[in-house]
C-alpha cells in the first residue's frame, strides 16, 4: 500500500496539484489503524488510502483540507475512546496524525 501512496503523491506532484499526506504517527490504545498508516487528501477532496475510517477519518479530512488551505503542518489526535452516537468510534484508543502539505507551494484556487 505504501508504494501505491508514494505513486499518488508523485502523480499529482508532476500535474502541479499540492496534495495532503496524513500519517499515523503514534497510537494509544486499541486504534483501526498503526503507525505508519497513510491517507493522501487531494484538492477536491477525494482521497486515497485510509487511517482507519469513519468519524475519526472524517476529523483528519477535514484538518486536510484546511492545511491545503493555509499550507501548516499539524498534529491531528483522534480520540477514540469518547462513546457517540454512531458505532465507528469502538476501538477505545487514541491516534496522533500528522498531516502536511505537499507539491505545489501556492495555495490552491
């Protein structure tokens, strides 16, 4: 899988498009996915690989979208140990992201 994020990356770095790079970097407790788990986020917000699903997922999309926009790194934690009213937060652990910007330096249109 990691080789197929690296040719994602590349891909839209040679089209001039910044894409995100969301990674695991340390989890507590039982989490869906391990370190070293990758999501690239896209400009239009498709994406590719995954950090494990559901809300949690969902909370590092949107701090993607937000670091394409402004172009800062960031530690995103996840907490899944919070009971809610859906049923993707069971795993009961904690996950630190780190999402950074990568490919073009401007800021998207």
């Amino acid at each position: 899988m990691h080789d197929e994020i690296y040719r994602e990356i590349s891909a839209a770095i040679e089209r001039g498009e910044p894409v995100v790079l969301a990674t695991v970097a340390r989890t507590r407790g039982s989490t869906p996915r391990k370190t070293g788990a990758k999501m690239v986020v896209r400009h239009d917000g498709s994406f590719f690989g995954t950090i494990g699903g559901g809300c949690g997922e969902a909370e590092v999309w949107q701090e993607a979208m937000d670091v394409l926009a402004d172009g800062r790194a960031r530690i995103v934690s996840v907490d899944l140990t919070e009971p809610t009213d859906g049923e993707d937060k069971i795993c009961g652990g904690i996950m630190d992201v780190f999402v950074e910007r990568l490919g073009a330096s401007e800021t998207p249109s």
